[in-house]
C-alpha cells in the first residue's frame, strides 16, 4: 500500500468514529442491529478519546507522509546548478593583412638588384612564416596586375583570410607568380577592398595589421578621403587597425608626393596614425623592412 492510500484509510476511520461519537442517535440505530456491539463502546467519553487519539494518528502520518514525499522528491533546480563563475574571455590573436604593390614600377628604381620587388616579395615570404602565435589568420593583397581596360579591375585577393599554416605555402608560389603588370597602380582601391575583405569576414577579433609595400601613390583612381571612411566604419564596428606604409623608392614628381601626402593625412586626421616609411634607396627599404618586423612581432 502507498502512504498515499495509507492517510486516506487513516482519514477515513477518524472521521467515522468522530461522527459517530458526535451523534448518538446514529448510534441508537447501530445499537438496535446490533446491541451487543454498542454496549461494548457505551461510553461516549471513550469514543471521544478513541478518536483524539486517531486524529493525532493522522496528523503525525500526514506529517511522516509529507517529509517522506518531500525528501524523496528531486532537489530544484537552484540547488542542482551551481553558480559558475564567468571566466574572462581569450585574449584574441591579431590579423594580418599584406597589400603588395606588384606594378611595373617597384622594379630597380633603387639602382640595384634586386628590384624593389623582390625584396619585398622574400621579406613577405620570411614574415609571414615567422608570424606569433601560430595559427593566426593572414591574408595578402596585390595591386598593379591585372587584365581588362579598367585599372580599378588591377588588384585582387591573392590569398583570402585563412589560418597562417594553410597559406604558408601559397605566399611563397602567388608571390613569383604575378603575371600581367601594369605600370598603373590602385593603392587606394587596394586599401578599400581589403577592409571589405576583412568586413565580410565573421568573428574577427583582436588587432587587424594592414602592411602595405607600395612604389608609391594611387595612379589610377586616388581617392584617399574613401579610404579613410570605409576603414573609419570598420574601426567603428569595434575592430581596431594598425597600418603601416612602406613606400620603396623616391617619389621625383610632386604630384606623386602631394597625392602620398593626402593619404596619409587623411588616416592621421582619422586617428589611424600610420607608420611610414619613405626609402629611397635598397638599404634604407631593408631597415623599414626590418623596423616594420619589430613592430609585428613585439
């Protein structure tokens, strides 16, 4: 039997015999059917204790009953689950971003070999392998090759935003295969599609390192001011940048320095404060080179 059925039955008997002591013609008809039966349990007074007795029965089995119940049931659920404490978030790991001038004019304007371009290309290679922590996502960017009539078409996404070990061997073949080279070159409209490559990227976090190696300004479409915006915007979503700006050769003509100059103002203006370097000559380019390691790797 349950304690469930057991209260019931022990409910049950109480109030019978509560109710029988409490009316006593009820009990006058039980005595005529059976007088020898109410003449055993004459006396009121015992009935009366009788069913004290079996009322405090009842209440210490419904008590007995409700802790048997209550310590059988499953703990709630506050008591299950512990309070976990939150644990502070990974550090995340910074982004790296190489645009590469791979136009006609980053060859031997330094009057030795190698061309500006190789050494740019074997610093590339050499960096991004040697890259911390491991792991960490690489991308690179060329401008200044290209087919088609327009020169806004003369950059593209070399090697999208990957895991470095997975690019590592892709650096090194995209880099000594750049075929059709331009002598125009779109450096801001290299800098505006790499922030769109990095914006179309979901979970980025940490610090977005955008190197640039370039042989000097935009002769193609300049609109530094458009540059500046689209990496405002990407700032602006929470993502900061650091930029660094290696320019491998004297620039003679001043539109080329007025048209650098512009560009590089608008990001000081916008609070990105770019490191520059302006060589002219192979031996000043390797320091750069070599400063603009330091800084990547800390």
């Amino acid at each position: 039997m349950t304690a469930f059925g057991l209260v019931l039955l022990t409910v049950g008997g109480s109030l019978t015999v509560t109710a029988l002591a409490l009316f006593p013609k009820a009990w006058g008809r039980v005595a005529e059917a059976r007088p020898e039966w109410w003449h055993a349990f004459r006396f009121r007074p015992v009935i009366g204790c009788l069913a004290a007795a079996l009322g405090a029965t009842t209440s210490l089995s419904l008590s007995a009953t409700v802790g048997a119940a209550s310590s059988s049931s499953p703990p709630s659920t506050s008591e299950q689950t512990p309070v976990s404490t939150p644990k502070t978030p990974l550090a995340k790991t910074p982004t790296y971003y190489f645009i590469l001038d791979s136009s006609l004019r980053m060859d031997s304007r330094l009057g030795r070999q190698p061309t500006e371009l190789t050494v740019a290309r074997e610093w590339l290679v050499r960096q991004h392998n040697q890259l911390t922590p491991s792991g960490t996502l690489t991308a690179l960017r060329t401008f200044g090759d290209g087919s088609g009539p327009d020169c806004l078409e003369w950059t593209g996404l070399k090697i999208p935003l990957r895991e470095q070990r997975r690019n590592a061997r892709s650096f090194s073949a995209t880099l000594t295969d750049l075929a059709r080279r331009r002598v125009l070159a779109p450096l801001d409209k290299a800098i505006i599609d790499a922030i769109g490559d990095i914006e179309q990227r979901r979970g980025l976090g940490g610090t977005i390192k955008l190197v640039v190696i370039t042989g000097g300004y935009d002769t193609c479409w300049n609109d530094p001011f458009r540059a500046r915006s689209t990496m405002q915007s990407l700032r602006d979503s929470g993502i900061s940048i650091e930029t660094y700006i290696v320019v491998a050769g004297a620039i003679n003509d001043e539109t080329g320095k007025r048209h650098l100059d512009r560009l590089l103002s608008a990001l000081r203006q916008a609070g990105f404060n770019p490191s520059d370097f302006i060589t002219t000559n192979q031996d000043q380019l390797l320091q750069a080179l070599s400063t603009v390691s330091h800084k990547l790797n800390p």
